[in-house]
C-alpha cells in the first residue's frame, strides 16, 4: 500500500488548494499545508514529473494503526512555536530534488516508458553506462522482440 501526501507551493512559499464548489461556477484558492491525502495498492500513481506538485510517497509495509490516541493540542502548540522560533516551513532546492529522487518508483510509466523499461535497463552500482542514439536501441528493441516471438513457437 502506498501513503501520499500531495502539497503544491507557489513562488511566494505558500501551499494554496484550488477547487470548485459544487454550487459555483468560480474556482476558489484557499491557503493550506497538504491539500491531499491518500492511500492506494498500487505504487504506480504520480503523473506530474514536472516538479509542479511535491508529494510525499512511502511504502506502508505492516498495517496501518488506527488506534494511537494523538494529543492534536500539544501538535499544534509545537507547530506554533516552531514557526514563532523561524523555523522553515517550506521545501529547499535540496529538499524538493530529494523528494523527486525518492518518488520515482512512484510515477505513472508512459505506454513509450513502460516499453522502453521492459527491454532495458538502468546500470547498476559500478557498471559504466553506454551512450546511444535512438536508431540503435530500436535496432536492439526489434532484435529482441524477434527472438521473443522465436521463443514463442
């Protein structure tokens, strides 16, 4: 099972979520820190690569307590002193390449990607990687899927 939580900050550091009401035409914005939260079985589900969005993906690997009492008052008296202290409370550069870095097993393959990942492969730790133009890895995609459909009869 998969945890997200999706924020999205403008330039001026701030995390607005934008919606429609069901009884209006208009698109409010409204100011807030994580504007969704989700869990999913598949770990397949970000399709916003752009770094547009900052999602927060992990791995649940047991089960999910409910059943932790949460003392929200001291939460937010913490939260509150921290930001009265000056604490940060937005992503660095480094912070936001970090989370992009990690959320990769989580992104959406594209029909192109998820094709490409199905002959090759990344290099691992300590092997050296090979440039090449496109002709020879549709030179080498055709071979295999050749030898595939041989193997196949």
């Amino acid at each position: 099972m998969t945890c997200l939580v999706r924020t999205g900050r403008t330039a001026s550091g701030r995390w607005p979520a934008t919606y429609v009401p069901c009884d209006e035409s208009a698109v409010s914005e409204l100011k807030r820190y994580a504007s969704f939260i989700a869990t999913s079985n598949h770990s397949d589900l970000l399709s916003d690569p752009s770094g547009s969005r900052r999602f927060i993906c992990i791995n649940i690997t047991g089960r999910i307590r409910n059943d932790a009492v949460i003392n929200y008052l001291q939460l937010y008296a913490q939260v509150a002193q921290e930001l009265r202290e000056g604490e940060r409370f937005y992503f660095s550069p480094e912070e936001e390449a970090v989370l992009m870095e990690n959320n990769q097993e989580f992104e959406l393959q594209t029909p192109v990607g998820h094709l490409f990942q199905q002959y090759f492969r990344s290099v691992d730790k300590g092997e050296s990687a090979k440039r090449c133009s496109l002709s020879i890895f549709w030179g080498a995609y055709k071979r295999k899927v050749v030898l595939n459909c041989r193997l196949r009869r």
